[in-house]
C-alpha cells in the first residue's frame, strides 16, 4: 500500500527535519513503496548508506533494489532465492529469536 499523496508529503517533511538534525549513518527501509525509495534518493544525498530489509518473496524485478546501498535478508533461503532470480546480491542477518519462538509446528 502506498501512502496518500499528503502522508507521503507529510513523511519526507519530518525524515527532512530529523535528518537535519540527526544527520544519520544509515537509513533502513522495507517495502517498495514509492516513499520509501524517495526517502532512500534523499538520505542518499545527506551520505547516508541504504539499507534494505527484503523477508519475504514477493518482487518480481530488482529496479528497486537499486535504491539501496545494501540488501539483508532474514535467511539464506531468501538469499538464495534472490541471487537466482533477480541477481540481487544481499546479506544473511538471522533472527535473534530462537527458532523454536518461530517455527510453526502445526499448520
């Protein structure tokens, strides 16, 4: 889902104000939304490096990656599935829970 026209306005307004202030390092997103990638274009300005978090197997292309600086994924599964497909080079960061907090065992 993408923002409305003045939420997305309203967002880049404040990730303006905070930058200014902050100057961050990095910026995390998730999400293809165009916000998202608006706000990855202007932190890029500022010098700070993208992040993108991607956990789940839902883009078909990788134009938005292309945004990014970095790309994590939660498993090598997602790792794997990723450089296969898209050829999108990204980095494993694992859960810190343990697997048992996660794994559903009855479906």
């Amino acid at each position: 889902m993408n923002l409305a026209k003045y939420e997305s306005i309203a967002y880049l307004l404040e990730l303006n104000r905070e930058c200014s202030e902050v100057q961050p390092d990095i910026y995390m997103s998730y999400g293809g939304y165009t916000t998202s990638i608006q706000a990855a274009h202007f932190t890029k300005k500022l010098g700070a490096r993208n992040v993108f978090f991607l956990c789940n197997h839902s883009y078909n292309n990788n134009t938005l990656f292309q945004s990014f600086d970095s790309i994590i994924v939660p498993s090598e599964f997602t790792r794997s599935y990723y450089s296969r497909h898209l050829n999108v080079d990204s980095t494993v960061i694992p859960p810190i829970m343990k697997e048992r907090q996660i794994v559903a065992h009855d479906r």
